[in-house]
C-alpha cells in the first residue's frame, strides 16, 4: 500500500498512471470482479493566480473592447461621411461600398444602414432598401427614417398594404411628426439632414414632402384604374376603342391646325367616366405638345382666330381629363409647357381663354392634393395676376378670388408672394382701393381680405403698413360710395376695416401721420346699423389711438366715451374687449376723458362689472381705467360702500396669467386707499394690508 501511495503522489505522469491501474485491479479483486465507480478527479488548479487578479483581467478586457469600439466608431463615422459625399455627388455605388465598409467596423449603427437604404433606392434596389431597414430597426426599433425608407420601397414594388403600414408605424412612433406627412420639407431637413450633411436633401421626393399614406394609395388607384382600362380596352368597349382611335389619329404630324382642333374637341367630348381619362393618359395624350403646330397655338404670344380656338380648345381637353383625376393634375403639370404657360393665359387679355385657364385651375384650388401640386410651381406672378381681375365685370373676378382663398392659405404660395409683392401686388392693390367705385366690389372685398390674411407674414405686412397709398386708399374707400348702403359696399367696408387692424400690429410715422383721419372715419362708423362694421371699427380704434394722443384728443371730444360705455352696458365679448381698451388708451392720456367716464358711468358700476368678469384682458383695463380715474377728486369717495375694496383685492393677489391684472388691480388699490383713507378699514377687514402694502412699489412707479 505504501508503494501504491507513493506511485499515486508522483511527480511522473507514468508511474501515477501505473500506480492507479495496479490500485484498481486490486480493487476489483477485493470486490468480488465488481468495476469501481468511483471517478479520478484529475482537474489540476491554479493556485498561483489570486481572486483579485482575475477580476482586473476582466477589467482590462472590456477597457480594450471599449477602446477597440471607439476606434470603430471613428472609422465607421469617417467611411460614413465619405459615403454622404458620394451620394451627394450621385455616386450611389460608391456611396453603399463606403456604407458597407463602415458595416464591418460597426455592425450597430443605424445611420449606416439608413443612408446605405437610401443609396439601394437610388439604384432601384429595392429588397435589398428594405433589408436594411429592417437591420436599422433591430439596431432601434423607432427609427422614423426606416420606417419611410421602406415604405417608399414598398411602394417601389407596389406593396400597397405594407407602404400604408411603414407610413402609420411612423406616426405611432410620435403623432407629433405629422405635420411631416403634409408637405413639410423643411420640417424633414430638420429631422434628418443631420445624417446626410446641411447640403444634402435627404429623401427622394419631388418638391414638397408628400402625403405618404395617401401617396401610396393614389398609386395603388393608378394601377388599379389603368387595369380597369386594359380590360375595357380588350373587351372591345366601344367608348374606350374610340378614345384610343382618337388619340392615334391626332399623334399624326403635319395637319391642318383645324384638323387638332377638331380632333381635341372631339376627344373632350368623349371623356365622360374615369376609364376615358385613364385612357387618355396610358395613350400619351399628354404629350399632344410635343406636336409643333398645336404646341405653336399654345405657346404663341400673339395668337389668330384659329390658333386662339386650338387652346381654348386645349385648356377643355384638359379639364374633362382632369376633372376629379389627381395623376392627370400631375402629369399635366409635369409638362413644362403647360406650367410655364398658366401665368401667360391668365395675363393674355383674352377673354375666352382667361376663362378656361381659371377653370382649370381651380380644378387644382379646390382640394389639398391640387393646391400641392400648384405650390410647386412659380407662382411668384400669381397674386398680381389674380387679384387684376377684380376689374372684370363678369364672372372671372368671382374665379380669380376663389382661388386666392384657396392658395393664400398654403404657406409656400405666400413665401412666393413675398418676391414681387413691393413691385407688383401692393401698386395694383392701391389702384383697386383708389378705384373702388368702378369695380366689382364684392371681388374687391374678397381681394382685401386677402391682403388681411397674407398680413399673417410679418414682411408682407410691414411693407403694406409704411405704404402712403395704401392708408390713403382705405381711407378713401372708408368715405363711402354712391351706393353705399349695397351689399357689396358693406363687405368692402367690413374687410377694410379688418385689414386695418392687421396693420396697426405695425408702430411706424405713417400710421402716425393717418391716426387721426383713420379714428375719424371709426367713429362715424360706430352708428352704423351692421353690427360686424362697428365691432372692427371699435378695435380699430382700440389700435390706432396709441398711435397719436391728438387722435385721443379728437375722438374724446367727439364723445368716444358715451359710445364705448354703451358698448360694454350692451355689447359681446369681442366688442367688450376693444372698447374696454380704447378706454384705457382715452383715460390714461386724456383728463377730459377720465372726467366723462365718471360723469357718464355713476359709481363707476360698469367698470366694477367688468372686474368681475372671467376675461383677464377685460379685468386688466378695467382696473387700469379705474386707477386713472381715482385720479380726480371725489372719485375715490363715490366708492364708499361699494364692493369695490373686495373686487380689487381678489384680482391684485389672484393668480392670473397677465401680470398686468395683479399690476393694475394694485395700483389702483393704492390710489383708492391713499385718496379716501376711509376703505382702509374695509381692507383691513378682509385681511388685504400685506397686499396694500406690496402694492404701493406699483403705486410709487406710475
């Protein structure tokens, strides 16, 4: 056994394998031939590495993966920005192998794989644009920009359904960005130029951002009407086949130009459903321009009786095709001709054709999609053209108006605007203010209230309030007409007045120069029987008298007090608010004012009224008038027993949003207690001395 022993504790590996098969043989001798189970634990530890030792291998390990991923991620960013500048210059090749090979340093980064989705758009590669998306969504699952990326390439492969679901994934990720499904470029650039660099556009779109769900619907109608087509077309449907025999004929060159005219007129008649319409774009009858005798007549500055009837004939071609068909609206504006030309019809002088040019474009007014696909083009001409036709004296100027109304509020349209609006649109608006007696007011007035809206650019409405000729005209307009008590008149009065109030947001000389006059012509128009006409001539008013005390002088004479006293006594909220403020203007630089306030308002119980509404404006001025007014003698005794301590202390130590409520309720506490000592035992009752003593700093700086 002590031989066994030792053999079993050798340092030589061969006589411990011999010591333990002759330990086992015995083994089994001993137990009856039985094997032994029982194992040899050979494991051999370390017993030289101690525990902390193995803890800073670990560290050690992941400072060098840490600094391995770093110098990764610097060679990943660096091949991505080569990538960028590949793209940018339309080498998408390139661009993917730069992409790729920023891959194998970092397989994580979203971006690579986005921008490298991109770049296989570009070259139609559209399985692998969206392999990468979904990679990009593993490495994070709200990445906005994958979700589009491969919604566009589904739409590439006509995967309706799937596009439809990119788009909603997106705005499920945050409702907030839906504003960029509405033509929001510049909201885009925002959101994702960042990965492409500020000169690169990032996504593929033409113009504007489109409206992706619904774009992806309008293509999955496309196809499926130019199916529809195919068929009726192969079914011998008599419609279709004299469309397509139609279009064939008028694709032959060298013709009579009554040859084109007839043929086009007779085409136009025969659209009549969505087929024919489909059929005429399927069939080139777009490209009917590209024929040098009808794209003469269209494009001819001066044109004869014939060539006149050949466009006119065009422009209702044009119309029955695009009727209710949103790819006909585009491609016809795809053609450069057509969207070149539009402006020139609209100006030719020609009656007829002005007409139909209106006509067709308000096919495109009238609904988002149209106004989109309008906005793209150059309508820096536009509001000048448009608004000229407020001199027309039939239907056209009714047209031209309507498709401002639908154009003013897109904001492109009214970034154009702004090119030509000092050398175009302001001079001929002045000369339709200066002539409005010899034009059709009810256009005349549509025209005004659109110059009111575009008042919403701050530019637009600075140039329009340094102009002279502009206040002139209003005040022109403002001194009434022969027929002034007609419908028309009134609206053209009631949009002046609006438009005025826009423009009295500006503070320069020349509304300074007009303050007088412009007050004038409001007080004369606050007995006028529409009650529209004298609420905006009461906030015309509440404007323009900051701008001129001697216009606070004039009107306060004239008896503008009693007239806004009625006005609260009886008046709505709006009329309130303008009236309450036109007083304050009055009472704050008139003492004359302050005088008839109180003469005409005993106790001052309308302006208590007002302290007690749930309006913050009206309780602000309210309380200004009165502080103003606590001024005279004897107004602040007439209070004696009135609610007035109580009104004043619940508004100075409320909690309302304007500041000015506290500030104005608090100064006009002070006035009260410091001419008529008598309401200090009433303040003191209702525990307001802290807030009478904080208000006396606001006392001291008025």
């Amino acid at each position: 056994l002590a031989n066994l022993l030792q053999g079993l504790s050798s340092a030589d590996p061969a006589a411990k394998d011999r010591a333990a098969a002759e330990a086992e043989e015995r083994l089994r001798e001993q137990g009856g031939g039985r094997e032994s189970r029982t194992p040899l634990n050979r494991t051999v530890i370390n017993t030289s590495v101690r525990p902390y030792g193995f803890l800073a291998i670990l560290e050690k390990d992941a400072r060098e993966r840490a600094a391995r991923r770093q110098r990764n991620e610097h060679l990943a960013d660096a091949l991505k920005e080569k990538g960028n500048e590949a793209f940018r210059k339309g080498d998408f090749a390139t661009a993917i192998q730069r992409y790729s090979q920023g891959l194998e340093k970092l397989r994580d980064k979203q971006e690579l794989f986005t921008n490298r989705a991109q770049a296989y758009l570009k070259l139609h590669e559209y399985e692998k644009a969206i392999s990468d998306c979904e990679w990009a969504l593993k490495c994070n699952q709200k990445c906005i920009k994958a979700y589009f990326l491969m919604g566009k390439a589904h739409l590439a492969l006509k995967h309706f359904t799937e596009a439809r679901q990119c788009y909603e994934k997106m705005l499920q990720i945050d409702p907030q960005k839906e504003n960029l499904f509405k033509g929001k470029a510049e909201s885009l650039s925002a959101l994702f130029g960042a990965e492409f660099g500020a000169e690169q556009k990032p996504f593929p779109c033409s113009a504007a951002f489109p409206d992706c769900v619904h774009e992806a619907s309008l293509e999955e109608k496309r196809l499926r009407d130019e199916e529809r087509a195919r068929r009726e077309l192969q079914a011998g449907n008599a419609a279709a086949l004299s469309m397509q025999e139609l279009l064939q004929r008028l694709h032959s060159p060298a013709q009579d130009i009554l040859y084109y005219t007839g043929g086009i007129r007779l085409l136009a008649g025969a659209v009549s459903s969505c087929t024919e319409q489909t059929l005429f774009r399927t069939n080139n009858g777009f490209s009917i321009l590209r024929n040098e005798t009808v794209r003469w007549a269209f494009c001819a500055e001066r044109k004869s009786t014939a060539e006149l009837e050949l466009c006119v004939s065009l422009l209702l071609l044009w119309q029955a095709v695009c009727a209710g068909n949103e790819e006909n609206q585009r491609v016809l504006l795809s053609q450069p001709d057509v969207s070149a030309q539009l402006p020139e019809l609209l100006s030719s002088g020609t009656a007829q054709i002005q007409k139909e040019t209106l006509a067709l474009i308000s096919l495109y007014s009238e609904n988002e999609s149209g106004r989109r696909l309008l906005v793209r083009q150059d309508l820096s001409r536009w509001l000048q053209i448009l608004m000229a036709f407020v001199k027309s004296t039939d239907a056209r100027a009714d047209s031209a108006m309507n498709i401002l109304s639908d154009l003013i509020g897109e904001e492109r349209f009214r970034a154009q605007c702004r090119v030509l609006f000092a050398t175009g649109a302001l001079p001929l608006f002045t000369q339709l203010l200066a002539c409005a007696r010899q034009v059709q007011q009810g256009a005349l007035a549509r025209a005004v209230g659109t110059m009111g809206s575009l008042c919403a650019d701050v530019g637009i409405r600075a140039q329009l309030a340094h102009s002279r000729d502009c206040w002139q005209g209003c005040l022109q307009l403002l001194d009434g007409c022969p027929d002034a008590s007609s419908p028309g008149y009134q609206e053209c009065v009631f949009a002046v007045l609006g438009l005025m109030m826009n423009l009295l947001l500006e503070s320069n000389e020349i509304i300074q120069h007009f303050a007088v006059p412009i007050s004038g012509r409001c007080l004369a128009l606050l007995s006028h029987h529409d009650g529209r006409i004298v609420t905006r001539a009461t906030g015309v008013l509440s404007r323009v008298l900051a701008a001129s005390p001697s216009a606070v002088e004039e009107v306060v004479k004239a008896g503008v007090v009693k007239k806004m006293l009625k006005f609260l006594k009886a008046g709505g909220q709006l009329t309130s608010t303008y009236a309450i403020k036109t007083l304050a203007i009055c009472t704050k630089g008139s003492r004359q004012a302050q005088e008839d306030l109180m003469k005409w308002d005993k106790r001052f119980q309308v302006l208590l009224k007002l302290l007690e509404s749930g309006s913050e404006l009206l309780v602000a001025n309210a309380a200004l008038c009165l502080s103003q007014c606590l001024l005279l003698p004897g107004a602040a005794a007439s209070l004696l027993g009135s609610r007035v301590v109580l009104l004043l202390l619940r508004q100075a130590g409320g909690d309302a949003q304007r500041t000015s409520v506290q500030e104005n309720s608090a100064i006009a506490l002070g006035r009260l207690c410091v001419a008529e000592p008598r309401h200090i035992p009433q303040l003191r009752k209702l525990n307001g001395l802290a807030i009478l003593n904080s208000s006396m700093k606001y006392v001291h700086s008025s």
